[in-house]
C-alpha cells in the first residue's frame, strides 16, 4: 500500500467517489431545509458569541456575589480577629 492510499484510506479513486456521494447527500439534506454553508458559518459563530456572553455575564454575576457577601464577612472575620487576640 502506498503512502497516498494509507492518507487517504484506499485508493483515490474509489475515496473519490465515496466522497462525491456524501457531498451529494450532504448536499441535499442542506438544501432540503434551506440551509447554506454560510447560514452555517453565521449560525456558529452567533452561537460561540452567544455562550461567551452567558459566560462573561455569570463570571459577573459571580463576582456581584463575591463582593455581596465579603462586605458582611470580611468585617465580621475582622471583628472575631481582634476580639480572639486577648
């Protein structure tokens, strides 16, 4: 077996055929529901801008939460602190 055919998984002949026959389907099901490479490609990208929003906004939220509850137990941790010194 040559190094091409190992490459590409058989002769390229016959991966081309295989590979015009998935391009064929492939193909057809997009067409069928309307969909085109670049519906795809604005589709993907609106959803990775998507998800690193929710995640930039729960960091956030997080982060409210963080500074919520430090300004009652940093104060209060403080306080046991001085008073545990005696």
């Amino acid at each position: 077996m040559s190094n091409l055919n190992r490459f590409l998984g058989g002769s390229p002949g016959s991966v081309l055929v295989k590979l015009i026959f998935l391009s064929l389907l492939v193909g057809a099901f997009l067409a069928f529901y309307d969909i085109t490479p670049f519906t795809l490609i604005e589709r993907l990208f609106s959803w990775i801008s998507s998800v690193l929003d929710l995640s930039l906004e729960t960091v956030l939220q997080v982060g409210r939460w963080v500074l919520y509850g430090a300004v009652i137990v940093i104060p209060l941790w403080l306080i046991s602190r001085l008073f545990s010194r005696r």
